[in-house]
C-alpha cells in the first residue's frame, strides 16, 4: 500500500523517527547546557548567601544581603577591567 499522492501548496510533512531529525538531543547545542549550568551555579550561590551584611564605602554604611554585595562588587570589578583593555588598546 503506498500513501496518496501530497497535493501542491501543503505544508511539509515531518520527519518520522528514522528520518534527518535526531531528536531533542540534536537541537540542544552545548553552550546552552553551559549557560543552563551557571544560572543554576548562581541561583545556588544566592540561596547560601543570603545573610545580610554590613557594607562600608569612604564613609557611609548600607546593609545589603551577602551574595548581592558579592556580585555587584565583582561586575564592578570586570567593568574596570573592561575600562582598561580598551584605554590600552587605544593608547
């Protein structure tokens, strides 16, 4: 028995099982999983880091909890390092 014949203008059929389509694993791309491993990292270092801290600066004192003073402090930290990549590269 064969299948009838595909009128024009119908959309494609997808691919069965044995067809160019692997599956779920051949639409992940690895950089995903990386991407899908920091957050995970992060909403892990979050929940440890939750106690509320003390945070002093030339002068006046603010309390913020541990983790956020932590990652606001080392995107400072990378944008100085940003800065400086580029004022060599000019220079």
């Amino acid at each position: 028995m064969t299948d009838p014949p595909i009128p024009p203008g119908s959309p494609p059929v997808p691919p069965g099982p044995g067809g160019p389509d692997k599956g779920l694993r051949a639409k992940i791309k690895p950089k995903y999983v990386g991407a899908a491993v920091v957050v995970v990292l992060l909403v892990i270092f979050m929940l440890e880091n939750l106690r509320r801290v003390p945070i002093r600066f030339i002068g006046p004192q603010a309390h913020a909890p541990l983790f956020l003073a932590l990652l606001v402090s080392a995107a400072l930290g990378a944008l100085l390092v940003l800065v400086v990549q580029r004022l060599r590269k000019r220079g």
